[in-house]
C-alpha cells in the first residue's frame, strides 16, 4: 500500500476549505466553549474553595470539599438513589418501548393514534407531567387508589413515604421516556430489510425466532444509542424530583443533580456544589466509556 | 467564494455584536440628568404582589425625583437565587424585598447598603422609632441597619370551625399545646379502620416548617437557639415540643405531617393547620366552610417568632442610594403600611400605620382579622440559626426527623445541634 504524504504547503483551494471549515465550526467551538468546557474548568476551581457567591473573596480550602462529601452520609445515598434510578428505569424504559415498537410496527388499527398518544409526554412540559402523577398518587384522592382499591388493597402515601417514594419516580420518569424511545426503535426497525424476515418464513422460523435471530441484533445500533442516551439523562434528573418532592421525604428521591442545585442555589455552598458537579461528570464519562467498550461485544453495525 | 472568505468574519461580528447589544442596553443611566431610575426585584404573587405593584404605581405618580421600576422574580427563594447571580455578575437592583432570616447572610459580605448615615442625615421628619421595635429588630446586623420591616407575618393557626362545631368542641382555638392535642383527638375519625379525618397538619415543607416548630418551642419557654448561635434544642422545651409533635403523629394518631397542609385544610381532610398572616386571604375566600384563625397554641406563654419580608438596598452608588431611601420610606410610610394590611393581612409594621384612620376601620369592620394585630405584643425574632445559609433547612430536617422517620427526639436534637454547629463555623469560620 502506497503512504499518502501530504504537501507541505497547501494548495490556495486547500487553503480556502480550511478557512471555510473554520468559518463553520467556530460558533459551535464559541457556544460550546463558554456553555459547556469553560464551566467544566470553572467548576474544578470552585471546587477548592469555599464561597457563598456573595463574598468578593473566596477562600481557599484544597480538597475539603472532597473530603466532606467523602463523610457526608447524604452524598452516599443521594449517589445510591440516582444509581438505583437509573439502572431500574433503564431497563424497563427500554423492554417496554422494544415492545411497543414491535407491537406497533405491525399492520394494526389506529396505529397512528396509538403512536401519538404513546409519543405526548415526550413534548408535554415535564413540569405538567409532574404535577399531573403528583395527584395521580395522592393517597386520598388520586386516581392511582381507585384501581389499588378495586383490588382490594390500600394505597400507599406515595409521595410522603420513605419506601414509596422513589419508586413513583421511577414510575414518571419511565412514563415519560418510553415513548421517545419508542419512535427511536421504529425508526430502527424500518431500517432492517424486509427479505430478511420472508427468507426466515420461507425456513420456517417463529415469530419468537425471528424476533431474537433478526430484529435484536440489527436493532442493536439503535439500542445502543437508546442505552447511553438514557443512562446519562437518568443520571440527570432534575425537573420531575424537583415539582413532586423536592427530594424528600428524608432525602429518599434526592439525586445527583438536585443536591446539587440546592447546595449551590439554597444553601449558598457554590464549592461543595461544584465538587458535587465534578464527581457526576467523572460518573458520567466512565459509565458511558464502559458502556462503549462493552457494545463491541453486542452491537453489530 | 467571496462569501465563504467573508463568513468568518461575518460570524465573529455577529457573536460579538449580539452581547455586546445586550450589555449596552444593561449599562447605568446617566445620574445626573432628569430623575434618577431605580429596580426594585420584588416577590410574592397575588393580592401580596398586586399591592407592590400598586404602591410603585402610587410612588411613581407623587414625584418626579424617582422612578421605580418594579421587577417581579419569583418565590423569595427564587429571588436570592436571581440575587446570588447579579452579585456573581456585578448587576443587582437598588432594592430587594428579603425574607427576613437572610438578611445577616447578604449583610455579612457587604452585598447590602447600610442605612444609618441615611437615617441620620434624614431632614424629612422620618423616625425610625415609628417601626415597631420587634419588627425592625432583624434589619440589624453587627450594630447597622440594613434592612426595614415591611410585610411582616406571624405565626398562626387556622381551625374550621364547622368541624369544630360538629365534633362538640367550643368555637374557640386551643389555648396550649396539651389543649391541642386534645381537640386534634376530638377532631379525628376512623372509618373501618381507616383515618378519614386527622385533627390537625404539622407543615413539612421547605420554607415554613422549621417557622412553627419554633413558636411551639417559644410557647414551652425555650429557644432554639440565642443571639450568640448557642443551640438550645437540647433543653427541656425543645425536647417537650417536640415529643407532643410525634406523639400526635405516631402514638395517638390524630395529625399528619404534610408538605402542603393548606390543601388538605381546605379538602376537609384535616381541622387544623398553622399558617402565615399573610395566608389569611387565601384561606378565609377558598374555604368553603367557616375558618377562623387564632393565635398559636401557648404552653407556659406566649411568644412567636416573627417572619415575612423586609425591604433592603442592594444599590452601590451615592445617587441611587439616595434615591433608594426615598423609596424605602414611602413604601413604609402609614399611608402605604395601612394599605399593605388592609390588601394583604399583613401586620402594620409602624406605630403609625396602626394607628392610622383607614387600619383602625378596617380592624373595626373585621375584627375577626384582629388577631395578627393582637399577636403581635407577643413576637421575638426568629432564631439566630435562621440567618445561616443552611439553617432553615437543617431544622425542616428535624422536623422530618420527627414526623416521618419517628426517630428519637433526643436524638434528632443532639444531631441537628451538630449539624447547626458545623454551619455555624461554616458560615462565620
């Protein structure tokens, strides 16, 4: 194989791609740069100081930040509530909206309308959506006790019990995604060639099969997709814990991201804050990295 | 590719004009010309926030000198928040209506203007010893004014009388604390097992919660904690308190701790609840039955913290300032105070306003709107730990501690005395 050597000089059209290259890049460079890396680096600064944002000094303070969240009982089931949230929505979010794909991808009735109906909490404000099942689990008037009545049980006080809490959290916040991820796998599965499933038929292959030998693994890029995506916006949830409990009762549903934003926002703890912040990105970066290194093993493109 | 060679040059300008437009638009007006403009953020919706609106419109239209424009940001957590950001980028307005407690944090780091040299160069006949002393008591830190009282709330406790009347209990609220745990009993029913109706709600959420626990500690005779941060949750009124609280909860069964016990009073689900001065127009028009409010159980006196708003500069130049100070006093003149009480339920703050002909027939017309008023020969500030940045939290947690968790009140004393601690030496250290 012949080495491709570059000129040393470019070319004056060369050149002018660069320019117009640059030319196109660089508002997405600048937006990035000062919403996205110049916090990220402004972050790990704070993170070893202890200021309120009111004082015109900072105070210099090492890695105590670190090291009170190292001791701060809190942080440890704040890190353990957002983990269990998002490997239980996860997964569920993901079987379920397969599901309704395949259901849906079929020559049925309505289908549109179901779609549609399946797809409304995607644009629906998440503030609505939470205020909405915020009455739904009310223990007393809800419409969630009606059917927890029909089968004889009592309904639990959702919201204001320790135990309860978290899973009516994860209740909304798999509601709320499944369809997203529904119309992401119908996109996938209309990509996958027809002739594939009629050779199957033609050997004789179930459904059941099909599904499994087919349609799993040449769907696997978009389940990949749909895994990272959301992995990283469970671990990000924010705005429905925020309406429905503020994270309590007892700091049962407080997450991540919450704490953050009432230790920086409430209670005046900017560095704290962002040492909260820098631990959630290294969380971030390494889940999604070994998530990366795993799909060789099960993403065929 | 002329367009291509330019683009870039194009893009960079427009990056550069957009916040450059935006950063011209926020520069300060020129001082000396015409009147001076000031911003004042203010808070509160409703009846409480129309009435801001209508005192600006009042100030506006009796001068030329000053023209306020008045900027609504949200809940009072919403505007320390909005606050937090215009010190961190060198905007803030020239004044902000503060909830009381922060008052110490924001004065601390000098984001507040001190008000004494105004004060003492005032020639308009302004006395400060009109403000009720009570009230003007945590506009001070360190020896200086910085703050003057403006809609000031006390504790108070709603009961539905048609509730009352129906389980055979005197149309009056409970004098103490033992009291009201009697009439919670009578007022609590069980259906096949199930509590259809609690006596009363104990309130769990972020901004008030800890706000009624200390009147109930102030009605035991304690404190919760002194003016020179010395915690005193671990004494006997403190612990007594708070062991009538849980036992209500989980012992005798007859009150719910709530995040919003206001709509589980108006749903009937409940007979009692606490609630601000300031709640009194909501309740008393939604309710469709009869409510009554009255003052905060006693238990060996009577004594409650006093909450609400307070006005207070935020404005960093000699003119404005100046200016400031002429809106300070107007909106706490008796004219303006007097419509604040009669718009909102809020107390007078002033000698004045109280006294003032349109107060006095307005309490006349509805006396049973008297008791804000009665109640207020019996307030103290709130407790030092308030003004820390965590502090109020810590005590809702307490309170959390107690009525959902069912730990032990001796422990969840001892715990939130360490806790308050390390916030005191985090804040001042």
């Amino acid at each position: 194989m012949k080495k491709y050597t570059r000129p040393l000089r470019m070319s004056k059209r060369e050149k002018r791609d660069a320019w117009t290259f640059s030319a196109f890049v660089f508002p997405n460079f600048l937006l990035l740069g000062v919403f996205v890396f110049w916090p990220i680096v402004y972050s790990l600064y704070l993170s070893f100081f202890k200021w309120n944002m009111i004082a015109p000094r900072k105070t210099f303070i090492g890695m105590m930040n670190y090291v009170n969240m190292a001791n701060d009982p809190v942080f440890w089931q704040v890190l353990r509530n957002t983990l269990v949230l998002a490997a239980s929505t996860v997964f569920v979010k993901l079987a379920m909206a397969l599901g309704l794909a395949v259901l849906l991808n079929r020559k049925i009735r309505a289908k549109d309308s179901y779609r549609a109906v399946l797809f409304s909490p995607t644009f629906t404000t998440s503030v609505a959506v939470a205020m909405v099942w915020g009455w739904i689990f009310d223990p007393n008037f809800g419409l969630l006790r009606v059917f927890i009545n029909a089968v004889g049980l009592r309904s639990p006080n959702w919201l204001g019990d320790v135990s309860w809490a978290l899973p009516a959290i994860i209740i909304v916040v798999i509601w709320s995604g499944v369809g997203y991820d529904m119309v992401i796998f119908m996109a996938g599965l209309n990509n996958i060639p027809t002739e594939l499933y009629d050779a199957a038929k033609v050997d004789g292959a179930t459904p059941w099969t099909c599904f499994w030998r087919i349609t799993f693994p040449l769907l696997s890029p978009t389940t990949f997709f749909l895994t990272i995506v959301s992995v990283i916006g469970s671990l990000k949830a924010f705005d429905v814990i925020a309406i429905m409990t503020d994270g309590g009762p007892m700091n049962s549903t407080n997450v991540i991201v919450y704490y953050i934003y009432q230790n920086a926002f409430q209670w005046f703890k900017t560095g704290y804050a962002s040492a909260l912040a820098l631990v959630l990105f290294v969380i971030i970066m390494t889940i999604t990295l070994v998530q990366t290194r795993l799909a060789r093993r099960w993403v065929h493109y | 590719m002329k367009v291509a060679r330019y683009s870039w040059s194009i893009a960079m300008a427009l990056f550069l004009a957009i916040p450059t437009a935006l950063w011209a638009n926020g520069t300060k007006e020129d001082a000396t010309q015409g009147p001076v403009k000031i911003v004042y953020w203010r808070s509160l919706t409703g009846v409480a926030g129309d009435a801001q609106e209508e005192l600006v419109k009042r100030f506006n239209a009796a001068q030329d000198k000053v023209i306020v424009e008045s900027q609504f940001q949200g809940a009072y957590a919403d505007l320390i928040q909005k606050l937090l950001a215009g010190l961190a980028a060198g905007t803030v307005p020239d004044v902000v209506l503060l909830d009381s407690p922060f008052v110490v944090l924001f004065a601390k780091d000098g984001a507040l203007a001190p008000l004494d040299a105004l004060v003492s160069k005032d020639k308009s006949g302004f006395k400060l010893a009109d403000y009720i002393p009570g009230l003007l008591q945590d506009g001070y830190y360190d020896g200086k004014l910085y703050a003057v009282p403006f809609m000031r709330s006390t504790p108070l406790l709603y009961y539905n009388a048609d509730m009352f009347r129906e389980a055979g209990l005197p149309d009056r609220a409970p004098k103490t604390w033992d009291e009201f745990r009697e009439f919670s009993r009578k007022l609590t029913l069980v259906t096949a097992g199930e509590t259809t109706r609690f006596g009363s709600a104990f309130t769990l959420s972020t901004s008030t919660a800890h706000w009624y626990f200390q009147g109930a500690v102030y009605a035991y005779g304690g404190l919760v904690s002194d003016d020179k941060f010395g915690i005193h949750l671990s004494e006997a009124p403190a612990i007594k308190a708070a062991t009538l609280w849980q036992d209500m909860v989980f012992k005798d069964k007859t009150a719910i701790g709530s995040t919003d016990p206001h709509t589980e009073f108006l749903n009937k689900r409940v007979g009692m609840v606490f609630g601000s001065t300031g709640s009194m127009g909501n309740l008393f028009s939604r309710a469709t039955f009869k409510v009554n409010a009255a003052f905060l159980p006693g238990q060996v006196k009577n004594l409650v913290p006093v909450g609400g708003a307070v006005l207070a500069m935020t404005s960093t130049d000699k003119v404005r300032q100046a200016a400031t100070w002429e809106f300070l006093k107007y909106m706490t003149n008796a004219d303006s105070v007097s419509y604040i009480v009669q718009t909102t339920g809020y107390m007078p703050v002033s000698t004045s306003s109280m006294n003032h002909p349109d107060t006095v027939a307005y309490f006349t017309k509805y006396p049973e709107r008297k008791v804000a008023l009665d109640q207020l020969k019996f307030t103290r500030p709130q407790a030092s730990v308030i003004s820390l940045g965590k502090g109020t939290e810590i005590l809702r947690q307490m309170v959390e501690k107690l009525l959902v968790g069912g730990m032990d009140p001796a422990k969840v004393m001892a715990e939130t005395t360490v806790d308050l601690t390390k916030e005191y030496n985090d804040t001042f250290k």
